[in-house]
C-alpha cells in the first residue's frame, strides 16, 4: 500500500497536518515516536488565532471540556509600565487557552484518528527510502523493535527542532541567530493567574492558568547564564521571579509548587527549507524559535493549515499530492506563505528574547496604558490579530 502522506510526528503540527489531510479525502499514515498520553517541554499558550483555528476544526470543545480554564484577561508589566485588559477576541472566540500537552496532543491525534488517519505510537523513522533522488517511503521499528518500511507519496516531517527528517534530508538553513536566552518553568497550586507577562533587563517571567487550578509559571534568563544558572537551576528560577515580578513573588508565598522544575538551554532561533523532492517540513521542524513570546503551538497550527491547503487545493486533491509537479509547485507556495507569515513574529521574538526592554519601545507603552482602548489594541497587536500599524490611531498619535 502507497500512501498519500506519512507524517512524523503526531503532536501539535503534525496531527492537524494528518487531520486536514484526512478529512480532504487523503490516505494519512501519522507516526510518533511516544506513547500518548504524554507530556513534553511547552509553554501550552495558544493565541487567540490558534484557538480559532481549534474552533473551526470542531476540537475548541474539547478542549473546553478537558476542564481547561479561558484566560480572558492580560497584563504586562515592564519597568514603570502597567498594562491590564480584556484578552483580545475574535469571531466566536474569547479570549486564549494554555492547556497541558499530555492532554492537548491526545485530543489532536485522536480528531486524526476519527477522520481516518492510521495513527502509529512508538514507531521510530530509522530512515528514508528514495527513487532517482524523491524521497518515497519511510523506514521504521516499533517498540518491539520490528522493522518495517512504507511507502508514500509525500513524507512530511513534523517531529519538532531536532527533526529526524530534516536531518535525512539535509534540509539547509537559511536564517539563524543564536540562542538568546534560557528557560524553567514548572506549575503551582493555589495562585490564580490569567496571562501576566512581567519584563526586565535580563529577565523574563511569566505565568499562566491552566488544568487542575494549576498555574505555569516560566522564568527566562539571558543565554550567557545558562551554564551557571543549570548548576542550581531552582535558585535562578525563583530569584529570577523575585527580581523580575515581585507582585507575583509576593503571591507565591501562599502557594505550592506542584511539580518538578523542567528547563533547557536549547531554545534555537532558525529557517530551515520548508521542503523538496517528495518531503515537507511543518511546525518546529522547519521553523524555530524562542518561546518567550509562546508562539509555538499558534505557528503549528498555521503552518498544518497552509500546507494542507495547497496540497487540498484543485477539484481532486488527490491529483495535487500524486503528481510531482503539481506536488512540488504547491510546496512552494506552502514555503513562500510561511515566510511570509512567520518572519514579522520571528523577528520581533528575536528583540523580546534580548531581554532588553527598547527606550522606544517604553515610550509607547507609557502613552498606552492609561486608555484601556489602546491598551485592547495593543494587546492585539502582540496576539497577532491587528498589525503593528492599527495601533496608531489619532488618540495615540496625539498622545506621543
């Protein structure tokens, strides 16, 4: 049996990849390495264009359900900046979500597998099979250690930053900064919190509901500390806190951590071709960066939507991913799309993750944050719902 698509990965970008895929009509193989349920490093932030996504996939109720609370209200503090507001809306959509992996991913895979995808867990990619220099099938051992092969007319590689498939197929980069800063998180009991974001120079914390009344609280430190930060990581992440947020440190004295610290130092900023000859990269794998604007689980899932809408596209989508030209041609245009959605944020991360916060950048937030209306807008801004240029309205112009 030839698939029309083997993707590898079943996570955030990889199982709305192989749901979108399915649901046009597609014969979807979706592997992941893991057993689900199962957690993994995440700040579980999704914007409100991430949420409505959900929304129209028919999967924003479950999550919903899964007792995954709305977070409907934002505040931002930064030097002598105090922003507070409504959380941006969109169409049918209030306010953001952060809910936990392990119980996210499932609901994705799951909503893959009810659309008729075969879904394999603990299946590892040992390997790609080729034909005149087109990627056509995938090598594979599960976790009884068989060895398998499959064939497809398209591999997609949506198995995150250290992508097994961009490494077999040599996938270049061709944009990439070094890693600017590093990060620990875990969760607490017994702090109520919406999305509060609290800045600094050299430092970076935030915190946000999630299940179970539990609060992720993140804290970011600049790169260069990190080999002497992961020595006693606790004592960085809670001096850091301390520091950086100490309305939020006055609050922890009431409360309980109620999990182990997780961190890494790994957090890469980088392009990577988004595809070639019977492959395409989606989510982490083909673009990174820092998660201290949490745009990870968002990006996902627009990339899985641009990807499977130019490989759905024509009366018989079928045809478009069968057919190595019109395969390749729609690949472009996934490429094309995706840099020109991803560099803007890309870019902007790059200045937030400096942990530098811009002279410029507070001049404007004090002109802000005594209207709530140019507060909304800003926060708009930042959730990627109003461009940068909706912001300067008469009111603000005036105000400057």
């Amino acid at each position: 049996m030839t698939y029309d698509a083997i993707v590898v990965g079943a996570r955030c970008a990889g199982a709305t990849t192989a749901l979108l895929l399915a649901r046009a009509g597609h014969r979807v193989l979706l592997l992941d390495r893991a057993k689900y349920p199962s957690d993994t490093l995440s700040t579980l932030y999704i914007h409100q264009s991430g949420v409505e996504r959900l929304a129209r996939w028919g999967l924003l109720d479950q999550v919903r359900r899964s007792g995954c609370p709305p977070l409907q209200t934002v505040s931002y503090q930064v030097a002598d900046v105090y922003l507070r507001g409504p959380a941006p809306t969109l169409p049918g959509v209030v306010g953001a979500f952060a809910p936990r992996r392990y119980i996210l991913d499932p609901i994705l895979a799951e909503a893959a597998a009810a659309a008729g995808v075969e879904v394999r867990e603990q299946t590892l990619v040992t390997g790609l099979t080729t034909e005149d220099g087109r990627v056509t099938g995938v090598r594979l051992r599960t976790g009884n250690g068989a060895e398998t092969t499959e064939r497809a007319n398209l591999v997609i590689g949506a198995d995150g930053m250290r992508s097994t498939v961009a490494k077999l197929v040599d996938a270049p980069h061709y944009a990439e900064h070094p890693n600017l800063t590093c990060v620990y998180f875990t969760y607490w009991s017994g702090i109520p919190a919406h999305f509060e974001i609290y800045e600094r120079t050299g430092g970076w914390v935030a915190a946000v509901g999630t299940h179970d009344d539990l609060t992720l609280i993140a804290s970011y430190l600049p790169q260069e500390q990190f080999a002497q930060v992961r020595r006693d990581p606790k004592a960085a992440y809670l001096a850091n806190i301390q520091a950086t947020a100490p309305a939020l440190w006055e609050r922890l004295a009431e409360a309980t951590m109620a999990d182990r610290l997780y961190g890494t130092g790994d957090q890469r900023n980088f392009f990577r071709r988004a595809h070639g000859p019977g492959w395409a990269l989606v989510g982490d794998a083909g673009h990174h960066k820092d998660s201290i604007n949490a745009h990870g689980i968002t990006d996902a899932f627009h990339q899985s939507e641009l990807l499977a809408t130019e490989l759905n596209s024509g009366d018989d989508p079928t045809a478009t991913i069968n057919d190595p030209v019109r395969q390749h041609a729609a690949l472009a245009r996934f490429a094309s799309a995706r840099d020109e959605h991803m560099k803007p944020t890309y870019h902007t991360n790059l200045v937030t993750a400096r942990l530098d916060p811009d002279p410029h950048l507070l001049t404007l937030l004090r002109a802000i944050q005594d209207s709530p209306e140019l507060t909304e807008r800003y926060f708009s801004v930042v959730a990627g719902i109003l461009s940068p240029e909706d912001l300067f309205t008469r009111d603000l112009l005036a105000r400057l």
